[in-house]
C-alpha cells in the first residue's frame, strides 16, 4: 500500500471513530470495513486486495483493541471497523507447503501423512474453523483426511478461499488449507472418474472437426460475428449431459 498524504477524507454523515493503522491514528467512519477505512484514510491498495468480496482470500488481517489480550483475524473486505482498532496488514501467512508430483502418489491417509506429518498433531479443539471467514468446518475436514476419507476432505474444503487465517491460530500448526489443497488434487486425480464427454470432444478436437468453423469464424467481418453470436443455441438450464448445439452451427 501507499499513501497519499494530501487526500482530503470526503465529507460523511456517518460517526467518526478512531482506528490506527501501522501506529498512525486516523478518524474513519464506524460503518466501513478496514479495506475501505484504509482508502478513507488516504492508502492505496497495491497488492493484497484481490476481489474485494470475500472470495480470493487476499487481505488478511491482524488487528487488537485496547483492553483484550487476544489477538483478532479476519479479512479485511469483510470485516467492519471497530473503536480503536490497531491493525497490520500481513502481505500472504508463511506456512509449510510440501513439494510433490500428484500423479506419482496414492490417494492415502499414508500420502497425506508423509507430505504433511504434522496433521497427526491436530488436537481436534476447533480453533481452525472457528478462525474461518468462509464457515468451512476445517477441523473436519482434517479429521476426513487423517482417516483417508480424501473425498471428504475435498467435498467439505472446496470452498477455502486459502487466506490462511486457520493455520494463524492453529496452536499444533498445521497447515490446513494446503493440506485440503493435496486432498482436492488427489481426489481429482486419483478418485474422480474421468469424463467420457470431455475425452470424446478432445478427440474430435484432435480430428480437426471444428477447423472449419474456427476459419469461418476468423474471416467474419465484426457485424456478421455479432449477429453470428447473438443467433447461436444457448444450452438448456436442464439439458443432458451430452448436449450439443444443432448440426451445422459453428458457436
């Protein structure tokens, strides 16, 4: 981030409350989140904003208040501003990642284990998905993947967004949101069963099935490529699996 210390704050009805940000007090008001409480102080955001909605798992965020030992967690697109706030900014959450190729390994408990030995310290308190900004319930997930349930694990962390914010709190540090990452792969990998549409439309790819529509389609002045666009079949909310556009069509 960079500041500019020459923006002037806009004029706003809502009420003012102090917050700091790297040691620095500023005025903001109480119903922004940090993300834009930092912007209102005159910040730039250069790096770790990402979507700004909740979903990349960019921004997360450290911050305490006067008068509580713990130390807070959030994302900073998500979290509203409270009363003297110190906050810091933590650019990513430095943790293990272990380094493998997925097509060599066995979609195991055992694989998980030697990648990631430190999830046999999990004490099942909890604290993981407590700590989760999208309500995942990570200490499941783990709990799947310790007993090989490598399904599971995938199914129940498939929406970790990978800000981190589990392993921060984590007191037997694991690294849980990497660990879901190895699960996810090798159940895609491993487990999942390959599509037969997918295979039958890359080999009809290969034969050059749709070279001639593909040249068609480079030719096409822009008027003719938007009507072309416009007019193309859209598939149905409740088609089959193998549906496909009429015979002949090039979109």
């Amino acid at each position: 981030m960079s500041v500019d210390q020459n923006k002037t704050p806009p004029q706003t009805a809502d009420q003012l409350v102090p917050i700091y940000i790297m040691g620095k007090r500023y005025m903001v008001p109480g119903s922004l989140t940090i993300q834009k409480a930092f912007e209102y102080a005159g910040y730039k955001w250069i790096r770790g904003c990402g979507c700004r909605g909740g979903i990349c798992g960019a921004c997360g965020t450290l911050w305490r208040v006067p008068g509580s030992y713990r130390v807070e967690i959030g994302l900073a697109c998500q979290t509203v501003v409270q009363p003297d706030m110190y906050i810091a900014q933590i650019p990513f959450f430095p943790a293990n990642k272990a380094v493998y190729n997925v097509d060599d390994l066995e979609p195991n408990a055992r694989t998980i284990a030697a990648l990631y030995p430190e999830i046999q310290r999990c004490m099942g308190c909890n604290t993981c998905t407590k700590s989760c900004p999208m309500e995942i319930e990570v200490m499941e997930y783990i709990s799947a993947a310790l007993r090989g349930d490598l399904r599971k694990c995938a199914e129940l962390s498939f929406d970790c967004v990978m800000c981190g914010l589990c392993t921060a709190r984590c007191p037997a540090e694991l690294a849980q949101y990497h660990i879901a990452e190895l699960a996810r792969r090798l159940t895609g990998v491993h487990l999942t069963p390959r599509s037969v549409q997918l295979k039958e439309a890359t080999e009809a790819v290969s034969r050059g099935k749709h070279d001639a529509n593909l040249e068609r389609l480079m030719n096409m002045e822009e008027r003719e490529l938007r009507e072309t666009y416009i007019k193309r079949s859209i598939e149905p909310m409740e088609a089959e699996d193998a549906w496909t556009p009429p015979e002949g069509e090039i979109l």
